[in-house]
C-alpha cells in the first residue's frame, strides 16, 4: 500500500511537465527545434540546458505569434530572464 502511495504521489509531482509537453503541437515543436538550432554553440548552452530555454520561451509565446522564438525574445527582456533562470542559463 506505501508502494501505492508513493507512485501516485510520484505520479502527481510529474503531472505538470508530462502536461505541458504532451500540449505541444507540430508546430510548437518546430519552433523549438529552430530555437535549439539558432542557440548551438552559445557559452554555457548544454542541449538540456537549451532545450529548456527553448521549451520554456515557447510555452510563454502566444499561439497565433508568426515571429520565432530568436525573434520574439529580442522584444520580450523579461520572458527571457525568466526562462534564463529556469534553465540554469546565463
């Protein structure tokens, strides 16, 4: 029975990320792959590190935003400190 409870509430604690990922669509993914491509190669830019920025700044761009994510970011300093820190770069 502990087992039980301690997989749901494992279960639980996941929920958020698997949500948000499994919200993504076609186009989400593209944009974060563009976003992954434009920011190889940047000082402290792990592919986990980046892809987390990527994801998060995607997540905070409106749906119907025609602009990419390089882009978008240039005109939005506060998103991108905010994804800065949530994945542990710059």
């Amino acid at each position: 029975m502990k087992a039980l409870a301690g997989l749901l509430l494992l279960g639980a604690c996941l929920m958020p990320m698997t949500a948000s990922a499994s919200n993504m669509n076609a186009d989400d993914v593209k944009w974060i792959n563009q976003c992954i491509s434009d920011n190889k190669g940047e000082p402290g830019g792990t592919p986990q590190v980046v892809r987390a920025y990527c994801v998060c700044m995607n997540e905070k761009m409106d749906d119907n935003e025609k602009r990419s994510i390089t882009q978008w970011e240039k005109s939005h300093p506060a998103e991108r400190k905010a994804c800065d820190k949530q994945s542990g770069w710059r």
